[in-house]
C-alpha cells in the first residue's frame, strides 16, 4: 500500500511547525520509503541485531520469516517533537516489562503494513488512526525470534486520547526526539542468550531502558534521517 499524496504534514489540529519539527518532515519526505519494503523496493534489506554480531548476516534466523508491523508515533507537543513509547504488562508471556512501539504480527485481514500498525496501535493504546499521519517506512528490522518487523513512521496529533489496555500495556511515555536522534546515546550492550553472546542497541532515558529491537528501529530512524 502506497502512502495517499501528501501524506506527509501535520493534523489540520496542529496548526504550528516547529523548526525540529519542519526537518523532521522534510528528511521523512525525502529519507522515508513510501511504499512497503519487500524484493525489489529501496530499503527491502532487512536490519536487526545480525548488525551487531561478529558473524553478520549468516547468524540472523532464517526463513520463513514471521511477517509483523509497529508504529513509530511522532508528536508535535509545545515543548518540542517526542516519540511515543508503550510499556509491556508484566503478566505477559512474551517480552513482560519491555519498552516497545505499538505493534505486533499482521492479521491475515491487514492489507498493508500500515493498517497492522494502527490496528494494533488502536487494540493496545486506543489511538484512533484518524489522528495518525502515516509519514513513510523504515528499513524492515529482523528479530532475533524470527520476526520481520516493517517499522512505520507517523505523526499523531497532539489532542489525541490515548487508553492503554491494561492486558497489553503497562504504561505510555513520551521522549525528546533529539535525546534519541544523539547517536552517542545508543549503547551497544551484550548478554548471554541460546549459548552465544548477542550483542544489541540499548538507550537509558530516566527509569527506562529502550533496547534490543525497539533501540535498533531508533537507530535505524537516526540512519535514515539524520546519519
């Protein structure tokens, strides 16, 4: 799915642009795919923690791939441009407690990328897509559990209500878009995981850590916009 022409703006609710926010716009404009990465479209190279690793690519978990989406949700506040983020429910099976964008595995009903995210988005925050501005799609981004993540970046008005769902999501916070666009604050960190040392992104801001896939989608943002 092709993103609708001019696409890329701000809600008719957010009448005022800020300077970080106008560049933002432009590179997003510019740097941003506007159709869904896969064979054959710009930016189809999948990234992931395989970047890190000594060994490369012939590390990263083979396919079939499990085909998932997130959103990458940019909001204009007064104080300046944020990313949004969610914090897993503690209860959860899968990844409890961590830092994530709204998201998760495509329904065989979603007909692109983008309508996995704002459903998901919807189900775990309750953020309408009528207040989402799809600005374009990052790299594709290779879990080390085998999913192909297609990051896709949008620009929430300020006014919408958020409603976390307390099955999925613990809490929602919001960080300064030029705190994680400093490539000094991704941190390359190790652990030990299946008998081999892996090495991934992490970002430390406040009470929370920011890493593993979520951090390499913030640096894959800062490759494509600000590198």
């Amino acid at each position: 799915m092709r993103l609708p022409e001019g696409a890329v703006g701000t809600p008719a609710d957010d009448p005022g642009l800020g300077a970080v926010l106008d560049a933002f716009l432009a590179r997003a404009e510019t740097r941003l795919s506007h159709v869904p990465p896969g064979p054959g479209v710009p930016l189809s190279n999948p990234r992931g923690d395989h970047d890190l690793q000594p060994e490369g690519f012939s590390v990263a978990p083979a396919t079939p791939h499990r085909p998932a989406a997130v959103l990458v949700p940019v909001i204009d506040r007064p104080e300046g441009v944020t990313l949004l983020f969610t914090k897993r429910a503690a209860h959860l099976r899968d990844h409890s407690g961590q830092v994530a964008f709204p998201g998760g595995k495509v329904d065989p009903e979603d007909t692109s990328p983008i309508d996995t995210a704002l459903r998901e988005a919807r189900e775990e925050i309750g953020l309408e897509s009528e207040a989402v501005r799809p600005l374009g799609y990052l790299d594709p981004y290779l879990s080390g559990t085998g999913f192909l993540v297609v990051p896709v970046v949008g620009l929430v008005s300020r006014a919408a209500v958020l409603r976390p769902n307390p099955a999925e999501v613990a809490a929602c916070f919001e960080v300064p878009l030029p705190f994680l666009m400093d490539p000094a604050r991704h941190l390359v960190r190790s652990a030990e995981w299946k008998g081999r040392t892996r090495y991934f992104y992490a970002i430390p801001f406040a009470e929370h850590l920011i890493w593993g896939v979520t951090a390499g989608i913030v640096h894959n943002l800062y490759e494509r916009l600000y590198a």
